[in-house]
C-alpha cells in the first residue's frame, strides 16, 4: 500500500493480484497493476487489451525486500544437519530426493549420524495465527526459523494448478529470505521470481544485472546452485556438503 501511495499518489484504483492471477473485468477504471515478476510485467505491458490502454493503467513491478531487520545470520562453521525449506507446500517427491542424498552422502563419509530433510510449515509453526504472519513477532519468529537450517531448498512445489502463470508471476520472496540469513541455498530456476533474484533483476533499472569491476556482466549467484530439474538436485547439493 505504501508503494501504491508513493507511486500514484493521485490514483484511486490501484489492483495487487498477491497470489490471484485472474485481471478484473472493469480493468479499464484501474489506475495502477502492481506485479511481482519481469515477466509479469512484461506480460501485462504487452497484452493487448492493456497495450491499449497504457496511457491510462500503469504497470509497476514491485521490488523485492525482506524484513530481517535484526539480521540475523546463519553460521557457517556449524556442521550441515538441516537441510530444508519454509513453506505450506508439502512435496514429498523432493523430501524422499533429498533423504536418499543425504543418505548416501552419510555413507559415503562414514557419518555416524546423517543430516536431514526438514519442512518447517507455517501453517504449524503459527497455528494460532492460522499460519498467517501478522505482527514484528511473527516476522523475527521466521527469521529465526530459517536459521537452524544449514542448506535452504528454494523450489515453487505449490501453484502446480496454475502452473503456467505461477511460474512466470509468482514472487521470489522465500528465496530472498533464505538469502537475507546468510543462507547457502540451491535454486530452482524454472520459476522467474528465482530468476530475478539470482540474475539481480530488480525493476526499472537500466543496469540490471551483476556486473564485474570493469562493467562487464558476471554471474550474481554461483551458477552450480541455479538447477531446472529434480536430476540435478545430488550434484548441487552435494556441492555444499562438507568432505
């Protein structure tokens, strides 16, 4: 809302699909679309019905920001036990993968114990709120949650309905909280919210990208993290276990 009213303070309408991605029909008595993706502003920008319209709808991709304001970081000499993600979505196809990794990692080093997959739910971890993050509480409540990871999992497993369009405009957040701790973390590419954060997207800027000290393009996260199918998930992940 604060973006809205810095943006437009003269707008009256202004619409937040949050996860909704159905348009209205009255689009037209819009003023503003807020968005959470390039690709879905590019989507919008070039739809036609909108493409008509330009003029009159502006279209505004929202920047990405994360709430760790204690910053609070994970530590990297602690020994990797967790190994995990954050998230409502249950996905036991990536729980059994990363069990089986983990498990052969274990054997393969002699470990007496082996580290674990860990699915923190926020449907649990907040039930009396209903699994909804509503106060400063709440907010340092996860950061501390994403701490006693060792190794964050950044994968769209929910949305599967909609997959088409959550791929291509669901945000990037989980990934930047991971981030925010410190967290080493393997990212699946198939989704443009990752892809913003890891090639830093960020909107309206001309210069978007990481670039070296000579201005020359350079990749912004370590490119051996950055997967597009579950097949690739061992060699990753065992690139961030010690040996």
């Amino acid at each position: 809302c604060l973006c809205a009213a810095l943006g437009w303070p003269h707008a009256v309408h202004v619409y937040d699909p949050v996860d909704v991605f159905g348009m209205p029909e009255n689009i037209s008595l819009l003023d503003a679309v807020l968005v959470q993706t390039s690709l879905a502003k590019g989507d919008l920008v070039e739809h036609p019905p909108l493409r008509a319209l330009k003029s009159k709808v502006a279209i505004h991709w929202l920047p990405l920001h994360h709430s760790n304001w204690h910053e609070l970081r994970v530590y990297p000499e602690e020994k990797v036990s967790r190994v995990g993600v954050h998230t409502v979505h249950t996905d036991r196809e990536l729980e059994g993968l990363v069990t089986d990794v983990l498990a052969d990692f274990a054997k393969e080093e002699a470990l007496a114990e082996a580290p674990y997959f860990v699915h923190m739910d926020p449907m649990k971890l907040f039930e009396p709120n209903e699994g909804k993050i509503t106060t400063p509480q709440h907010t340092d409540a996860l950061y501390q949650q994403l701490t006693t990871l060792q190794i964050g999992l950044a994968k769209q497993s929910g949305c599967l309905s909609q997959w088409w369009q959550c791929s291509r405009w669901k945000t990037g957040q989980r990934l930047v909280n991971l981030l925010s701790v410190g967290m080493p973390t393997i990212v699946w590419g198939d989704a443009q919210g990752h892809l913003d954060v890891v090639e830093g997207l960020w909107p309206e800027d001309a210069e978007a990208g990481c670039r070296s000290s000579t201005g020359a393009p350079e990749p912004c996260y370590p490119e051996e993290l950055v997967i597009y199918s579950d097949s690739e998930l061992p060699k990753a992940l065992k690139a961030l276990l010690p040996t």
